[in-house]
C-alpha cells in the first residue's frame, strides 16, 4: 500500500498488553533524518502516513508505551514512496529567434527537491498565437538543456511552453513555464487557393490567391500575357480575386505574382485558357468548279478557297460546312433560298500554318444532279465547338443533264467570283431584251396589215353590197383583248424565264 505520497503501516500487538496505554509510528527521512511521530491512542494495529515525499526512502518503526513508563520498540522497517510529478517547472527558461523559421531554446531543471522522482526528459508545446489549436510539442532528453523549433512560419509570434516530466510509479509532466517569441522576417510566401478559373468566358479569366507576407512586404505586383511573353498589366493587388478582360478567344495565358520583403522575391506563375467563341472569319471563296461524275451521276463540286488561319477559329477547329441553296436572284442573301445539299469537310488538314492564310482546294459529291433547278449558290463557313461561323461569299453553278463525260461549265472559273456573277446578271437581260425587240417587231407587222385590211373595207363599204362589208367589220375582233386557244400556237424557241415563268417565241396561226 504505498503511493508517492503516502504508505501504510501495519503491526502485532506485543505479547503482554497489560497496562499497555498506546502505540507510536515514527517515521525518519533517511536523506535528512528528519523525523515524524504519531501516537496511536487507539490500540488500532495499522496507521497511513500521508504527505510524504515522493521518490523517497523511509525508516519506520512501532513502540508499544505501558503505563509503567516501560517502552518495548520494534526492529526498524525502510518503505520507499514512488515517483510523482515534478511539482516545479524548469528554471531560467529562455527562448530567442535564430531565423525566420527557427527559435533557440535554453533551461534548467527544476529544484531537486521539486522533482519527486527521477526526470527523463523535457516536453515542449508550441503555437502561434494566432491559431491556438494548431499546437505542437517536441521532446527533449533529460541531459540536454538547449534546443531548437524548426519549420516555423517567418514573421510569426509564437507561444512556447516548457515541462519536466518523470516516468515510473505515478510520474507525469508537470507544470508548464511560457515564452513568446517572433520569428525574422523571410521571402514572401504565395498561395494560390485554387488553380486559374479555365473557361470562365471566351473573354476574361479569373484567379483567387493569399500572399503570406513572412514580413513587411515592400512590393506586391500581379500580371498576365500570352504564353511565351513577357506578362503585361502589372498592378499592385492585395489579397483575393482578380479578373482579366478583354482577352482573346481560345488563347493560352500566363499569370504571375510577386512579392517582395527586406528578406528577398517571391514569385509565382499559371497558366489557363479562354474558352472557345464562335468564329468571326470566313474563308475566302476563289473558284468553284461542278463535273457530272460518270460513276454514281453525282455532281462532284471543287472548291478553291483561301483557308481560315488556325489562329482566327477561335477553338479547336472541327470542319468546313458547305451549303448549297437554290438561286433566285443575284444576291448574297440566303433569305428565302431553299437548301438543296451540305456537306462536312474535315478541317484538321487545312491547319497548317498557325498565322497565314493559304489557298486550299477540296472536293465533295452532292446528290443535287437536277438541270431544272437553275442557278446554284454555293457558301462555305467554319466551325468549331462554339458553332458555325459566318459564310463565304456565294459560288454561282449550274447543274445539266446528265450526258455521259459532260462537264458542267461554272458561272466563276477566274481567281474572283465576281465575273460569274457579272455573266449570270447580264445572260437573262440579254435574253429578254431580244425577247422584247422580237415582240415589236410581230406587232408592228400586225399592226401595219390591219390597217391595210381597214383601208379596204373602207373602200369595200362605198361600193354596191357595202351594207354586207359594214357587218363583217363591225364583227372584226379587238386585238387589244384577243384571246385563243393555245393549240393554235406554234412555239419557235424558248426567251429564259421571267417573274411569271417561262417565256417562249411562238407564232399564232388561224385565229380569223
């Protein structure tokens, strides 16, 4: 029954206990002879000694006092208390910064006397005084009286807090004695909360970061440029969110950060894209050229076109989009046009030059082989994954029949599609105003026979009989409002076609 601070005492009674009056405990420190006395007035057989000290040797003996003055003691006993807490904290605690990430530390050991036990060593605890739940302890051995903290946070007061501790019986640490201390100043520290927000628009980019100052911080600067060159807009920031815009659609950035204290430069560099747009170029139309195919009587359509720069899609190119519409003006309008075919084209093989426009031709089939359709127009456009983008200027063609090795002869063949416009244009004008020459023409000749025939009757309606002429001119018809049935007329050629429809020359037999 012993503990650190105390232990208990037990005995027999002597052989002859008469007049026995009571008994007494006397306990003696062995280090310093110092003696405890307890008399038992009870005749009680057993007695705890409480408050002692710990980790310490005791001589212990009973005496038995008679009545008569006689006393009969026992042979002595030794009983040790276990180890305790150290009931004092190191002495001469001292701690001082030796960087900005390190502190030095120095003590003594708390008073022998306080110890209550054997040390084994020292625990230390540390924190910043900003954040008292991140705390950390470090141990040291019982012969070492110095030592340090590393991989502290530069510029940063700190809480540290040293503790003897003994180990055995009921030892443990005992109390704590605190410092505080700063660490130096140090290069600033840039922490960047997340990555660059990719693909916030086509045209701007977004970063969220934290400088740790580790100091006092002279200069703070953030800026951004194209991949590859030297980062533009350098502005002086604090901490948060910052956005760029009026950026370039699809184009790789590069951002970087700087800090600066007495101690030296921090910088910090990332790298994120815009997201695609919707192309704002076009390729240029030269020539289109449309062969009947012997084959599968398809019209094979060849295109000739200045490309779109890979740098101008604006995204990943996916494809050229070939439309071809019915015609029914000369304009570039595809308002009220009907659509008649389409076809993808593959694009990744016209990106061959980053930045320079180059002549490309391509080639595709279309199911459209119909002469009756007229004049074809034919846009070409990109896209990429944001959509179509704008159209060419059209292409005119045409579509024949279909006669075996025939070539379809195309509105453009020269560099610029402004001279097959020019023919499809002036080729109807030309029709009609021979058309119209043709027309005059019949009329003035039926016109000067009428008047021929009128001058006769005149005269036929002077002579004898005239009454019988009078009657059949008044029934003379008006060829002003003529009309007759179409199987009186025999067409000699066909004039083109007009806002009604077609136009023929035809010439009317036996209408009288």
């Amino acid at each position: 029954n012993v503990t650190s601070t105390d232990f208990v005492v037990t005995w027999q009674a002597p052989n002859d206990t008469t007049g026995l009056q009571n008994y007494r405990v006397t306990i003696t420190d062995i280090d310093t002879r110092t003696p405890w006395v307890f008399d038992i007035i009870m005749l009680n057989h057993s007695f705890t000694v409480r408050k002692l000290k710990s980790h310490t040797l005791y001589e212990v003996t009973v005496s038995a006092n008679y009545m008569d003055q006689t006393t009969e003691v026992s042979q002595p006993k030794f009983s040790q208390t276990l180890q305790g807490k150290p009931s004092s904290y190191p002495r001469n605690f001292i701690v001082e910064s030796i960087g900005n990430s390190t502190v030095e530390l120095r003590w003594l050991s708390p008073p022998e006397d306080e110890v209550n036990g054997v040390l084994c060593r020292f625990q230390v605890a540390y924190h910043s005084i900003h954040n008292v739940r991140l705390a950390n302890t470090k141990v040291f051995e019982a012969r070492h009286h110095s030592g340090e903290l590393t991989d502290l946070n530069a510029w940063t007061e700190y809480n540290v807090s040293i503790a003897a501790e003994t180990c055995g019986g009921e030892g443990g640490v005992g109390p704590f004695v605190s410092a505080f201390v700063q660490t130096n100043e140090g290069v600033p520290k840039i922490v960047i909360f997340h990555e660059v927000k990719e693909h916030t628009t086509s045209q701007s980019l977004s970063l969220m970061w934290q400088i740790v100052a580790n100091g006092n911080v002279t200069m703070m600067e953030i800026g951004i440029g194209m991949n590859g060159s030297h980062p533009r807009s350098l502005e002086h920031v604090e901490d948060g969110e910052y956005t760029w815009d009026d950026l370039m659609p699809y184009t790789q950035y590069s951002f970087v950060l700087r800090a600066a204290t007495s101690k030296g430069l921090s910088m910090k560099m990332v790298s994120a894209r815009t997201a695609e747009s919707v192309l704002g170029a076009f390729p240029t139309l030269m020539d289109c050229q449309s062969h009947v195919s012997a084959n599968d009587s398809l019209v094979l359509v060849t295109l000739t076109f200045y490309n779109i720069p890979c740098s101008d899609w604006n995204g990943e190119p996916t494809f050229y989009h070939a439309a071809v519409f019915q015609s029914d003006n000369d304009t570039d309008s595809l308002f009220g046009r009907r659509l008649l075919a389409e076809e993808d084209i593959t694009v990744s093989e016209f990106c061959h030059n980053v930045h320079v426009q180059q002549v490309e031709t391509i080639s595709f089939k279309l199911n459209v082989l119909n002469s009756s359709l007229g004049l074809l127009s034919i846009y070409l456009g990109g896209r990429n994954s944001a959509g179509q983008g704008p159209y060419s200027q059209q292409c005119l063609f045409r579509v024949p029949s279909p006669p075996s090795n025939s070539v379809l002869q195309p509105v453009s063949t020269s560099g610029n599609n402004d001279v097959g416009i020019a023919l499809a244009v002036v080729f109807p004008l030309v029709v009609v105003i021979i058309a119209v020459i043709v027309l005059m023409f019949l009329w003035r000749r039926s016109h000067e026979a009428k008047a021929r025939r009128h001058e006769s009757h005149e005269l036929d309606w002077m002579s004898p009989g005239g009454s019988h002429m009078t009657h059949w001119l008044a029934e003379w018809p008006d060829y002003e409002t003529l009309q007759f049935d179409r199987s009186k007329l025999e067409i000699i050629g066909d004039l083109g076609e007009g806002e009604f429809g077609k136009v023929h020359l035809a010439v009317a037999m036996g209408i009288i």
